[in-house]
C-alpha cells in the first residue's frame, strides 16, 4: 500500500488560498480517482477539489472553515499501488540481465527527456494519469491545455486526452499563441484591510443579531481597503440613448430566434466601454504600491448580483476582440453562471476594469467603489424618458428622449480629472454614434 498527499491544487491568477467549506468524503471512505472529496471557497467563487488517484481516505489535516495554501497538503489517501515488482529469477543468464538493464536505462533517459515538460507551470488542474499520458504520448503543455475537457469545471479527464490523441493527426487542438514579454513585478493579492475598531452598538431584546456570511465578510473588508487605498473622485455624464432603444427593440427578437440569446443593453455598453479603453490605455491601469502596470489586455468586470444578495464579478477576457454577437454570449455566459453559482475561479481573475449596471435596480446614477488595483469602474444608470431640447437647422423644440447616466469612479493617484473625464465623454459619445441601421 501507498500514501498519496492530496493537495490544495492551483486554481488561477493570484488565487493563493482557500477555504474549506465542505468534506464530502470521510476518513474511511472510498475514493474514486477524479471523484470530488471536498468543497472550497476563494474570495470569489466556491469549487471542488477532486482526488487524483482510487484509494481509501485515512487522515484529513484540515476543517471546514480553515484556511489552506495552494500547494499545501490537507489529506492523505492510501492507495494499493507503490507495490514492490517481481525479483527477476536468479535462474536468468548474465548476458539476459544485462541486455534487461541496458533496456531499462534507455527508457528511463526517453522517459526523462520527455518529462523536461513542467505542467505545474499552468494555471489549469491535470490529474497525475492525464499528465503521464501527454509525458508519454510527447503532448505539450499548449495542447494540453487547450484540450475541451468533460470533467468537473472543464477538467481533462482520461477519456478527454486518448479522444485527443486518436484524433491528433487528422484534428489538432489549436494552440493558444504566445508572446515573449518582459517579466513584469506581480501584482500582490490584495488582502481585506484590518478592521479599525468599530463603535459600540445598541442591542434590545427585540433586535435580531447575524453573523455575515464568508463572502460578505470578504466584500466588506475589499470595500473598506478599497476606500482605504484610493483617492475616489466621480465623473457623471447624462447621455441620450434613443437610438440604441430603438435598435434593440427593433432586433432583439431576430436575434434571440438566430443566436438563441437574448440580447440586452449590456453588451452594447461593453462595446463602448471596451472602444474607449484603447482609445485612454492609462484608464487601463493598475498599481502596485509607487508603479503603474500597463496591462496589455482589455479584460472588462461584469459585475453581477447574486440571489443570496452578493457581489461577484466575473471577467470578460479580450472583449475588445469581440464583436456584438460574441459580446452578448459572454454577457449571458457569464451571468448565468454567476447567478447559478457555477463559475471557475479564473472566471473572475484578471479584470482590467470593470462595470457595474446600477439601473438595474431603478437607480439613476451611482458612485461604485473602484475594484482593486484597478483604477475606474463606470456605473451605468437606468434608462428614462425625459423631455429634452432637440436642436435642429429650423429651431430647436421640445421632444421626449431615452436618456441615461453614466457615473465613473476613477483612483485620483494615477487619474485626474482630464483623464476620467474625457474617458467617460468618449464612452457617452460612442453611445450617442451607435448607427440605428446596423447589422447584427
């Protein structure tokens, strides 16, 4: 019989730790390799961590509500491998042995010169069966990784990599471009801020006292660091949105019967958004105590409301590279599984900046508070009919319009007044230029 660790496995950008919030399997039980033994929590989203190996659970090392490192070990399962192989027969003949041990010695140098590739240097979860398979079968790590896998949060499972493998000649998995980059100083998790000692609160006996959850804990000690770490200044700019009104409602069924996606205003403001990002780089910014990091991505946060009365915000990655359609399905992808509780923690990594939809809960305007290290999120406000003066080359009258406000909270250490403004002019004036006409 074996012992393996099983360990907190890597689960994205800047996740470090996590907490354990669930044990599915207890000391004793039996595992199944690929089976989930218990469930964790980021700061962001909850997931499950799956055995990597069949054996028998023996010893857990940690508890629900405890804090674990990535890399860490938190249990131990005893397998029926690690079994010593058969003595070869004192019967053999020399020449035989040697000839044997010449043969292991070749393979053990193939064997090493195709393990030269470091799967721990990705940020997805290969099980030790799936990484022996592309060991031996000279699978890189760009293929591996963009292999569509079955398993649990997309995992590669075995089937997954000898379906690749049957395939690979006639259908090879694209890979993912890469470009040499200067090593740039990683950004530091930012850590909830240290509580300043809160005032004395009256308690009756008719008043109701509840302790917060973990991810309202998490957001109120972000919110206060936030606060604590940027200069909050506010830029609001009322923009006239008649046409894009009339578009969608004009479209919206066609696109719904073709796509089979409904299609809301979010996507169309993303656009915007993501057009004035290149247009003001500096807006696409974060900072890192006296350095300002330029990112090279456009990754945009959605924030999101969820049904337990949260805030997450999962991250459209390249949305300047998307066009409406692809928008829309990232929009709805996303809040979907926000909403159901399904997404992966590199869902919400990596955000460049970030919206927030306060019109959705009937607000006109808002002053959101910057997600770290960004340096601006733009609250779009709700939509309105109002009366407004309409200029034309015979006068101006009075005419009813579809009017909304865009409010954009910028970090004033990095970003003053010219730069936040006109960033938010520039969205209002894309907006304001949408063609009535356009094709989808």
């Amino acid at each position: 019989m074996a012992k393996f660790e099983l360990t907190l496995p890597k689960m994205g950008e800047s996740v470090a730790e996590a907490t354990i919030t669930n044990w599915l399997k207890n000391v004793g039980d039996r595992i199944e390799a690929d089976e989930a033994v218990l469930e964790i929590a980021t700061d962001k989203v909850d997931s499950e961590v799956p055995s990597e190996v069949s054996g028998v659970l023996t010893e857990i090392l940690f508890q629900v509500d405890d804090v674990v490192q990535v890399g860490q070990t938190i249990a131990y399962i005893e397998t029926e491998g690690g079994a010593a192989t058969e003595a070869p027969k004192a019967t053999e003949a020399a020449p035989a042995a040697a000839e044997a041990i010449a043969k292991t010695v070749e393979v053990a140098q193939e064997t090493a010169a195709t393990a030269q590739v470091d799967f721990s240097e990705s940020d997805k979860f290969f099980s030790p069966l799936v990484k022996n398979i592309a060991k031996e079968e000279g699978i890189s790590l760009a293929e591996l990784e963009a292999i569509n896998g079955t398993g649990k949060d997309g995992r590669v499972t075995k089937n997954d990599i000898l379906d690749y493998i049957k395939n690979r000649g006639s259908q090879p998995a694209e890979q993912p471009v890469q470009t040499a980059a200067p090593a740039a100083k990683a950004a530091p998790v930012a850590q909830p801020a240290q509580a300043a000692k809160a005032a004395p609160v009256s308690v009756n006996g008719q008043d109701e006292i509840v302790e917060m959850d973990r991810m309202r804990k998490l957001i109120s000690g972000y919110m206060v660091q936030s606060v604590q770490t940027s200069a909050h200044v506010q830029s609001f700019i009322e923009v006239d949105v008649t046409n894009i009104v009339k578009w969608r409602d004009k479209v919206k069924g066609a696109f719904e019967k073709r796509e089979g996606e409904k299609l809301t205003f979010t996507p169309i403001f993303m656009e915007a958004v993501a057009k004035a990002l290149k247009d003001f780089p500096l807006m696409n910014i974060s900072v890192d105590g006296e350095y300002i990091i330029k990112k090279k991505n456009i990754n945009l946060g959605m924030a999101a409301a969820l049904p337990n009365g949260n805030l997450i915000v999962p991250v459209i990655k390249n949305a300047d590279q998307l066009n409406l359609v692809g928008m829309a399905k990232a929009v709805n992808d996303l809040g979907n599984r926000a909403k159901a509780g399904k997404l992966k923690p590199d869902d919400t990594q990596g955000g460049t900046y970030t919206v927030t939809n306060v019109g959705t809960f009937g607000s006109v305007f808002g002053t959101p508070i910057i997600n770290q290290p960004q340096v601006g999120i733009l609250a779009l406000g709700a939509i309105r009919k109002v009366p407004a003066v309409i200029e034309t080359p015979d006068g101006d009258f009075i005419g009813i319009r579809q009017k909304m406000f865009l409010s954009h909270s910028y970090d004033h250490r990095v970003v003053d007044g010219a730069l936040g403004g006109s960033f938010v002019k520039r969205v209002a004036e894309y907006l304001e230029a949408f063609d009535p006409n356009r094709d989808i």
